[in-house]
C-alpha cells in the first residue's frame, strides 16, 4: 500500500488537494473531521488519526504533550486497518493530511517511506482565510510559518524527494494535476478525472 503524506498548514488549501486524491481513487481514510467552514465541511482529515495526534502534540504551541509510543502503537494497528479497509476497495494509495503530522514526519519517513505532497500557500492569503473562519491565530499565518519552517529543514536534512503544490497553480493548472498524480503513481479513470475535476470547481 502508497502512503501519500499532505505536508500542509491549516488555511492553506490542503483540503482541496485530497478531496481532488481522493476523487481520484486514494482512500482518504473516513470517516473525517467535519468543520463549521461552509466552504470545506469535510476537512478530509481522518479522525482517528487527528485525535491521536492532538492527543501527542498542543494543537496551539505545537509542544509534545503525549507519550510517543501510545501514538505509534496507535498508528501501526490503525494504518494496518486502514490499508485492509483500502484494498478490499480496490485501492492502493492511502492519503495522510492533517498539519500537526508535520512533526513526526522522521516516523513517517521511517516507517512508510511515503511519497510527500508539500502545498504551499502565501502567508497573506492563508491570514485571510483563517480570519473568515474566525480561526484560532496558530491556523493562520502564524501557524504556517512554524510549519513550513519544520517540514522543509527536514525534507532537506534527510535528502526526501516532494513535490511541492502551490495552491494557487494547483486550482488552475491541469499540468501540474497531472504531474502530481504522476509523481504518486495514481492513475485515475476518467470518470475519476471528471468526478475530481468538478469537486475542484466547486
């Protein structure tokens, strides 16, 4: 089973992107985080996975507060899980989103050698979205920063092959779709392409 990790800040358009995956035929491991955001009510983050890891980290200082082995005992029984759950459907890439991953992405690396989809965003627009959510001020520029800043020193330490996914190309650019499902060796039907296709308009 492909692991796709979504290295991503809150606001900057990630949500998008693996709701655009997993139109495509990634399993986006439901059921997810449901938000008060008319625009993005599914936030494509697994919940499981999302209250694991805001049991390990401070979702506002970003500071480890949880054991690290409660997580990974966690983590290996549910991605086993999820991975059955994926292939009984036919599907061979799991998608991982959610911005407090960022700091476990050594573990990740280690464990799944994934392929990493870095979405970037400016920090002036994330801003803005996090003030139309009326968001706590770490899922805004703030919060961005510092995870940016984490996810690149270590796709640079440990010589980690991405691609990176400015959000603004990423809704208007057929070529650079088509280059990121090539990148992850996801290969779409068409009516996948024409079902993800019409959610990215939405």
């Amino acid at each position: 089973m492909k692991t796709i990790v979504i290295i991503a800040s809150w606001s900057s358009g990630s949500t998008a992107v693996t709701g655009y995956l997993d139109k495509c035929g990634a399993y986006s491991c439901p059921p997810h985080l449901i938000t008060v955001d008319e625009r993005t009510p599914n936030s494509y983050e697994p919940l499981a996975y999302r209250n694991e890891l805001s049991k390990l980290f401070d979702e506002f200082s970003f500071q480890e507060k949880g054991d690290v082995r409660d997580f990974i005992n966690f983590f290996e029984a549910w991605h086993t899980a999820e991975s059955s759950k994926a292939k009984k459907l036919g599907l061979n890439h799991i998608i991982l989103k959610h911005p407090l991953q960022t700091f476990i992405l050594p573990y990740l690396h280690q464990k799944l050698n994934p392929s990493f989809l870095f979405v970037t965003r400016p920090f002036e627009e994330i801003e803005r979205t996090r003030n139309r959510r009326n968001w706590h001020q770490v899922h805004g520029s703030k919060g961005a920063k510092a995870i940016y800043s984490s996810a690149l020193q270590f796709l640079i330490d440990n010589s980690c092959s991405f691609i990176s996914i400015p959000f603004n190309m990423f809704r208007n650019d057929t070529k650079l779709r088509s280059k990121m499902l090539e990148y992850i060796e996801l290969s779409p039907s068409t009516e996948q392409i024409q079902s993800a296709e019409s959610f990215l308009r939405k």
